[in-house]
C-alpha cells in the first residue's frame, strides 16, 4: 500500500486492494460506474418497480397462499394477507369488492419480467467477460475472514457513515449482499415464476416439482419478492446515507466527485 | 473532438437502423411461422409476443402434468360465471337431452352434435390441474372427447389456424390455436372425477386446455367455428377475455 496517500490510509482496513487503487486516482470528476452497470441498473430498476407494482395487483385477486399444489378458498392457507381482494369470491371479511386490473396487470408483468431477464442475461453475460463481478462483486478473501465481516456489520448497526475511500468500492457486506440478490434472489424469481406457468411446466415439470408445487411456487414468488422489497428499502437507504446527489451522479453520469461522499460538497480530492 | 462525436453520431445511427430492420426482419419470420398472437400489437404486444412465441418454440407438443388419483382435490373450486339464461335453464329442465353443439366454418362437413353423441364419441382421460389466473388451483380428472376427433370428424380444412369456441352464454367465447386445438390432451369435457360434468363446473360439456389457464377451458359450448382469421371476431383479439384486456394465450 501506498502510504503517502492519505485516503487511501484512512478506513483501509475494511477495503478490498482494487477499492484502495480507485481511491488513490486524483481527480475532480472520477469514474465510478461503467456503462454497463449504469445502463442495466436503471433498466432493471424499472422493470422490477413495474413488477412489483403488477404482482401485488394480481395477488389481491387472491390475497392468500397455500403449500403443496393446490390451493383455493374452499382450502385452508398458510397465509391470508387478510386484504380486500378485486374477487368477490375471496372471503375477505371486507365489505366491498375492489376492480378488477388483472388483464393489464398480467401482461406488464410478463413484459417487465422480459425485460429483467433479458437486462439480468446482458449484465450476467457482459460482467463476467468485462470483469465487473471479479473486480467489483467478488470479496477479497481478506475480507471473508470473521473479524473483517464482524467489523462491517458492527460499522452498519452503529450506523457509521461510510468512509469517503469507500465510495470508490463496494464494502464486503455489500458486495455480499448485490452478489445473494444478482446470484440468488432473482434466479429464484424467476425459477419460481416459470414454475406457476401451466405451459412451461408441461416441457419442464421438474421445475415445479423440485419446488414441491405450484402453490409452493406462488408460496415461494411472494416471500422472495419480500426479501427484494426489504433490499430495495435498504438499498435507497444507503444511497441517502452516503450521500444522495453523488451517488446518484455516479450511478447516472459514472462519475463521481471526489472527497464529496459524505457531506455532499465538493472538497479537492487529496485533501 | 467533433470528428470523435460526428464518427460516433454516425455509429450510434447505423447501429439503431441495424437494430429496426433486425426487430422487422424477426417479425416478418415470426408471422410466417405463426409466432405472433392476436393481441400482439399495442403497448404489451412485445411481451406478450415473446412469451408466446417462447412458448410455441418450447412447448408445442409438450403434455401438462398429470397426477395420481390421490392428488385429485377434495374441494375443488367453481369459480362464478354469470347468471344462467332461460336458454340454458329450460335445456337443464330436459336433462340436456336437446344441448347441441355446431361446427361451422372451414369444415369439408360442418355438423352438429347431440350430447348423446357426444358422449358415444371415443373419450380420453386425464387428471390435470385446472389453474386461474388468479393464483388458485385444483386438480380433477376429466373425461371427453378430444378436439382433434371432432376437427377429424366434420373434416377441419388444412389451412384452419384456430378454433373459436363458444358458450350459450352471451358473448362469452376463446380460440385456441392448432398447436393446442390438435393437443391430445384438449378435450371437449362431458364428466369430471367419474360423474356427468356438474354444472358449476361447466356441464354439460365444457373445453379443456390443461396447458392454459382456466379462463380459456370455457364452460357452455355449443358451437365451434374453424377458421383461419380471428379478425371478424369480436376486437379481432381472439377471444372475450382478450376483448376485455387479459391475455390471449393464457400458458403463463
């Protein structure tokens, strides 16, 4: 490590080497963020908001789930949101029917989830080759140890406000979080998505099968979106709390001021 | 720098020209092949387009599951359907004896048929999980005669592409592709579980397409019209759920 180079000094102890590179760079505007994850960022912001927004218009036609491979009001679920329902044959309990909005809700859905798969391919595809997930995702093993990890975490539930050096990098507990989201989270919608589908399942029952059914699909698809929904919040928040308008630069524009991470203001890169 | 943006302007451009006549080229080879549904204009068209053309390219001859006797569902939901008509409640007083159902269109034979030939018709079995696109399911067995023995039988033309099929009730009406029209397991359903095909679930004879959702196993038939052209039906989307903005093909 260099160590005439102050920022780099400072909070090096929880950052990965290439994080300690970026941040030794001098400049006012730096780059951040590549095209690629600028690009599929946005893309997929857009279509998970338009899923969310049509997969929790769907489930109030039927606000409850089952286990197994079938469910419906005559059968006892797991979970009832206890909602008011756009079917008046689900006992809700509430006095009113609200309208339907499934046919346009259905087909968003599926056109937004075209649209993430396809962006989740080019970004998966794409990051591999350019290097994305090897410099920027993959935690140095360094930074797996207990002592690194209890660290990060302890820093996270003090609410520390991260170091301006790690704005350069991701920090172990976040690379660890993108990577269970990008790796885990989203295969998993979409393996549990497809296996809802009558017509996808007929080539590949193994799909549902493995699963348990296609109620445990549906079972599954809701509590996975709860996880990205708690992501999502956690994410915004973060953004916030490092400092909105530069990382909002960076995730826009790619680059990002330097020394400006936590305050907002503009300070000259080396101090 | 000018030479640097002016290059890339020109790039960015051919590259966009690439791209549109690459989309119209795909298109034209998905129409040819018979890729794209009904609804696949306006806003959802793309989507829509993709998960059909997906489909047929995966799951063309592909058979929905099937289950064990012990799977069938105890309590197996009816979901509602508008108030019966007088048409259909004076047929139900006779026991069904006078329910016909037509086939019409691009037959060599059109013909109608009793229930009472119906049910002499050669009948195939299956126990399959009817789901709605409400996130429910059940699983029954059905009984009936294929739609392929019927489209056999008045002589479908060659160049039949769907299968309209329609309900007494009013304006209530699905078509099926031939990938599905043809399907062995798409039944015309006269018994459910090993009984006449009770009315809340569709009795006297309902379509079943186990591949898609419930919305498109409509109850009620009494007509079947073979054609090559969805257009003069209805908005020309292909069915009344289409018309009133829910998907054509229904196989997610």
């Amino acid at each position: 490590m260099n160590t005439s180079l102050p920022i780099a000094d400072r909070g090096a102890h929880h950052l990965s080497s290439s994080a300690k590179l970026a941040s030794a760079v001098p400049a006012a505007h730096q780059k951040r963020h590549s095209a690629l994850v600028r690009v599929t960022h946005w893309t997929t912001t857009v279509a998970f908001l338009a899923l969310l927004v049509s997969g929790g218009e769907i489930v109030l036609s039927h606000p409850r789930f089952y286990w197994g491979e079938t469910g419906n009001v005559n059968m006892r679920p797991w979970l009832n949101l206890h909602l008011p329902s756009s079917r008046d044959t689900v006992p809700t309990g509430y006095g009113y029917v609200l309208p339907d909005q499934n046919g346009w809700s259905r087909y968003l859905h599926f056109q937004a989830a075209w649209l993430a798969v396809g962006t989740g391919l080019f970004y998966v595809l794409f990051g591999f080759f350019a290097g994305h997930f090897r410099r920027n995702l993959f935690p140095a093993a360094s930074d797996l140890s207990i002592k690194e990890l209890g660290g990060s975490l302890l820093r996270h539930l003090r609410f520390e406000r991260p170091g301006k050096e790690e704005a350069w990098s991701y920090n172990v507990l976040q690379r660890l979080t993108y990577l269970l989201v990008i790796f885990v989270l989203f295969p998993l919608m979409i393996w549990t998505g497809l296996a809802m589908s009558l017509g996808f399942t007929s080539e590949f029952p193994l799909a549902v099968r493995l699963l348990g059914g296609q109620q445990t699909a549906r079972s599954l698809h809701f509590l996975v979106t709860i996880f990205l929904v708690l992501f999502l919040l956690i994410h915004v928040l973060m953004v916030f709390v490092a400092g909105f308008r530069n990382r909002m630069r960076a995730m826009i524009s790619g680059t990002m001021i330097s020394g400006t991470m936590t305050t907002g203001r503009a300070t000259p890169p080396t101090e | 720098m000018s030479n640097v943006s002016r290059r890339k302007i020109i790039t960015t451009g051919l590259a966009v020209a690439a791209g549109a006549s690459g989309i119209a080229v795909a298109a034209k080879v998905a129409q040819h092949y018979g890729l794209i549904p009904p609804d696949g204009g306006g806003l959802y068209g793309p989507g829509e387009t993709l998960t059909y053309a997906a489909q047929r390219l995966l799951t063309r001859h592909s058979m929905a599951r099937e289950f064990s006797r012990s799977e069938i569902s105890e309590n197996p939901f009816a979901n509602e359907v508008d108030p019966l008509g007088d048409e259909f409640k004076r047929l139900q007083a006779a026991s069904f004896v006078d329910w016909r159902v037509t086939v019409d269109g691009m037959a060599a034979r059109p013909a109608s048929f009793s229930l009472a030939e119906i049910r002499r018709f050669p009948t195939s079995t299956q126990i399959t999980m009817n789901g709605c696109e409400e996130g429910w399911t059940y699983i029954a067995e059905w009984t009936g005669v294929p739609l392929s023995y019927i489209l056999d039988r008045v002589g479908a033309l060659p160049q039949v592409r769907y299968v309209v099929y329609r309900s007494i009730q009013p304006d209530w009406w699905e078509s099926i592709d031939m990938a599905d029209a043809l399907h062995p397991q798409t039944l015309l359903a006269h018994r459910m579980n090993g009984k006449e095909l009770p009315v809340p679930f569709g009795g006297p004879v309902r379509l079943r397409v186990p591949r898609q959702l419930g919305y498109k196993s409509v109850k009620y038939i009494n007509r079947l019209t073979l054609t090559d052209n969805l257009k003069p039906f209805g908005k020309g989307l292909g069915g009344a759920n289409p018309d009133g903005g829910y998907a054509w093909y229904a196989g997610i």
